[in-house]
C-alpha cells in the first residue's frame, strides 16, 4: 500500500469507486494521479493510474460518439444515502423494500420475480434513505446493471433465505459470482490499491425468515460454513423481529449527520428537513449543498448546537456535529 495519501487522494478514490460513467471515472483518476506522491513505492500505482486514465479517455470518446452518458439503468439518488438489497432467489429482497419503503414490489413464492432494480425511499427520524430491491444474483444470473448500482451505492444489505436449505448455499454462490468481478461486498467499503478497479461496497448481513422453523439451526449453519464479518441482523419480514434493528444499522452504516438550516432573517430555523453530511464534513460540504454558489462566497456561520455555545460564529472548516443549527452568510 502507497503510503503518505492525501485526504484529496482518498476523496477522488471513493469517488472513482462509485464512478457511474467513464466521464467521472476519468475525473476522478486525474486528481488521484495529482495527488499520489511520487516516490519508489507508488510507482506501480502511478503506472497503472496512468493505464486506467488512457483507457477511461478512450472510454469518454467511445460514450460521446454513441450519445451514451453512463449506464443504461440509472436511479437518481434520493435522501441520505443509497442502500441496495442483494441476496439470491427468495431471500426477501423485494419483501424488505415493501416492509421499510412505500415502494409496491412483487413479492411471490417462486423464485426470480423481480426483474429490474426498484427505488423506495425508508424513513428513519426525521431522514429519508433510499433502498434499491434488485434481481437475485445466482451463479448464472447476474444482470449487468447491478454492477454500477452496488459501486454507486452507500452500502448493500446482504438477505439470506433462512427458510430453505439452499439459503445458505445461495449466498455463498452469489459471494463467488461477485468474486469473478470487480465489485464486491466488505464490511467497509474500500478502493483496492493494489488494483484500482477492484472496489468493495460495505455490507450488512440479514439472515432472514427467522420466524420459520428451522431457520435458528440453518443460521448456525451459516455462521459454520459462510464466516463472514460483515455485521449480522436476523429479521422476519412476516413478524417483524429484527426489522426496527435493521432500519437502524442501515441509517447508522451511512455514516453521516443532520444539519438544519436557519436563515438569518428568520426566526427558527427549518427543522423538517435536514441536510445529510458524511461525518467528519465541514460547513463547506452544508453549503455546497444549500446552493453551489455558497461556496464560493461564504463569509461565516453561526451556530447552536452540542459542542459550541449558542450562536458561536465559526468559519468554513468548522466539522458540523449531528443536529447542529447553521445559520449560512455570505
Ligand atoms: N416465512 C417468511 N416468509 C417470508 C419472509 N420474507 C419473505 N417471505 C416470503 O418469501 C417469498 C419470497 O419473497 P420475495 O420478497 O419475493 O423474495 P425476493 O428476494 O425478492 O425474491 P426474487 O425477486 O425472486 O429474487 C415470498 O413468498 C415471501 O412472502 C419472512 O420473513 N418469513
Ligand atoms: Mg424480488
């Protein structure tokens, strides 16, 4: 591992992972290329940055001349962050959306019903995440859309049918299929430096059906013959066990915290609708995403919150603490 990256490095590096074009994909190399310090132990990272740079500059005029921007099935992504439902046949995936989300999936008996990825957006306090059903994954069934939406996505949460004794198999068979690509499940998401295209999406591991019964002994079996460390919340969707845990680790794994925004010439500011910011962001990214102008001019903020008094100003590296109140000017 090179050592010594930047913070901007690492930034265009998760950026890169989630890449949905090659367009952005080719941005975000080029920082990365910038930053990298250059010395004896970044010179394979250096060499193969500059391959992918050729190659994503061959990508971006190959996606121009066909009028293709990006892949061919793109969700927009809503609320604090995107969450996608993996799992084989049956595990549940489309229940899950239709428990945690307004969303209306076709949930069957039979294996293979859902066809194509489905957006639902699942409250949790006062935010809105959104979660993304998907086709099963088998060892012959992976459809190619899945690939950009996992990379895109926060994290995944990984069902596993507990109500069948190929469950457990059928998790390890899709664990194998992503194995032969380069997008695959971690319990962090992280940018492989020894090969840049290998990207891993943190995961949550829901062992579900544990109403049925069999499924305790099924789940130890799991446990034995599929060790993974990805963190582990069994759930019913027909009972509803384990599912309020869930909702609650998907929140948490986005990792991020509630601004509200008070304007100065109002009087209390907007507490229905939180701004969302990764932990450890500054009012910079708050303002970014008030308006882009913002950024260019922002002056200083006051703000109320746990770890300032009341109405202390502050400037633009000041890191927001969850639910802090900012009062923007410029
Ligand atoms: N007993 C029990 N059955 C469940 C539970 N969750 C889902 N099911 C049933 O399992 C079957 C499959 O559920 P789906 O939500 O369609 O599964 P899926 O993962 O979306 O399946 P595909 O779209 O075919 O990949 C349906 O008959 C559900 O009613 C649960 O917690 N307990
Ligand atoms: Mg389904």
């Amino acid at each position: 591992m090179a050592a010594n990256l930047t913070q901007q490095y690492l930034k265009a590096a998760e950026e890169y992972r989630r890449a949905q074009n090659a367009s952005e994909e080719l941005r975000c190399l080029e920082v990365m290329l910038r930053e990298l310090p250059k010395h004896k132990a970044s010179e394979k990272l250096e060499s193969e940055l500059k391959q992918k740079i050729s190659r994503a500059k061959k990508d971006v005029q190959t996606e121009r001349s066909s009028g293709k921007r990006g892949p061919s099935f793109r969700i927009p992504r809503q609320g604090a962050g995107t969450v996608v439902l993996l799992g084989g046949p049956n595990a549940g995936k489309s229940s899950s959306l239709s428990h945690l989300t307004r969303a209306q999936a076709e949930v069957a008996e039979y294996p293979f019903t859902t066809q194509k990825p489905l957006p639902g957006m699942m409250a949790w306090e006062d935010v809105t995440v959104q979660l993304i059903d998907t086709p099963p994954i088998t060892a012959d069934f992976f459809e190619s859309s899945l690939h950009g939406l996992i990379r895109g996505a926060e994290s995944a949460v990984l069902l596993v049918d507990l109500g069948s004794d190929d469950g457990v198999e059928q998790l390890q068979e899709l664990l194998d299929r992503l194995a032969e690509t380069k997008t695959r499940l971690a319990a962090k998401s992280f940018l492989d430096e020894d090969d840049i295209g290998l990207s891993y999406t943190q995961t949550i591991l829901a062992p579900n059906k544990i109403d049925l019964p069999d499924a305790s002994q099924r789940l130890e079996l799991l446990r034995e013959l599929c060790p993974l460390d990805f963190p582990e919340f069994p759930i019913s969707i027909t009972s509803g066990e384990g599912i309020e845990k869930l909702r609650q680790a998907i929140y948490e794994g986005l990792n991020v915290v509630r601004v509200y925004s008070k304007l100065p010439t109002a009087k209390e500011p907007d507490m229905k609708r939180p701004f969302t910011v990764r932990r450890g962001g500054t009012l910079m990214d708050v303002a970014a995403q008030v308006h882009k102008d913002f950024v260019k001019s922002f002056k200083f903020a006051r703000v109320w919150g746990s770890e300032v008094h009341d109405g202390t100003i502050v400037k633009s590296d000041y890191v927001v603490q969850d639910k802090d109140i900012v009062e923007l000017h410029r």
